[in-house]
C-alpha cells in the first residue's frame, strides 16, 4: 500500500503516521472542520490550520457514518454491505484511512 489511502484525494503525506486507531476504535468526526461538496466530491477546511483536504465518494460516505460516534468495524460492516469489498481489504483501507485523518486532528475518539 502507498503512503496515502485511496479514498483520501488529496492532503499530507502520510507515510509517518502513527497507528491510533483499531478496529474496536469509536470514532466520530471533528467539529473543527467546514465542509462542502464540490464535484461530486467531499472538499474540508480546518479553519484552525487552513489546510484543504477532499475526499472522494468511498471518503464521503464514511465522513457521513462517522457523524456520530462508531466503531471502525460497525463502519466496515456497512462498506462491505455497500461495495464489493473483501473484510480484510475494507479494514486494511479504512484503518489507514482514519489514522491519517486522525493524523491531521479531523478525527475525535472516544
């Protein structure tokens, strides 16, 4: 796997991240950040930082499930519902995923 998950579209590098976030994680997502769909895309702004980041629709679908506090494995259960995805590959991604976001403070964990 590259440094960057494919579902994150652009932002950091993420090849130094440290691994926070497990499959019995609760995670939901920060208050910190404005968003808004461009494109058919999920487009973000950490008015704290200014930093931009986008994700593509796997990325904003799991932005959405995040509105409220759950699990990574409850989040994968439902992209393996949603996608044609095997549990292992859905895991791999979606941890890495949320790790760099976490990475980047979008992220709060309970």
């Amino acid at each position: 796997m590259d440094c960057q998950p494919d579902i994150f579209t652009f932002g950091a590098e993420y090849c130094k991240i440290d691994i926070v976030i497990e499959l019995n994680s609760v995670v939901s997502k920060s208050t910190e950040l404005l968003a808004s769909e461009l494109d058919g895309e999920l487009v973000m702004m950490d008015v704290e930082t200014g930093k931009y980041f986008g994700l593509n629709g796997v990325g904003s679908v799991i932005w959405n499930l995040i509105d409220k506090p759950q699990s990574v494995s409850e989040i994968c259960s439902q992209l393996e519902k949603e996608y044609d995805v095997e549990a292992s590959t859905c895991e791999q991604e979606v941890l890495a995923f949320l790790n760099s976001m976490d990475t980047e403070k979008m992220l709060v964990i309970a």
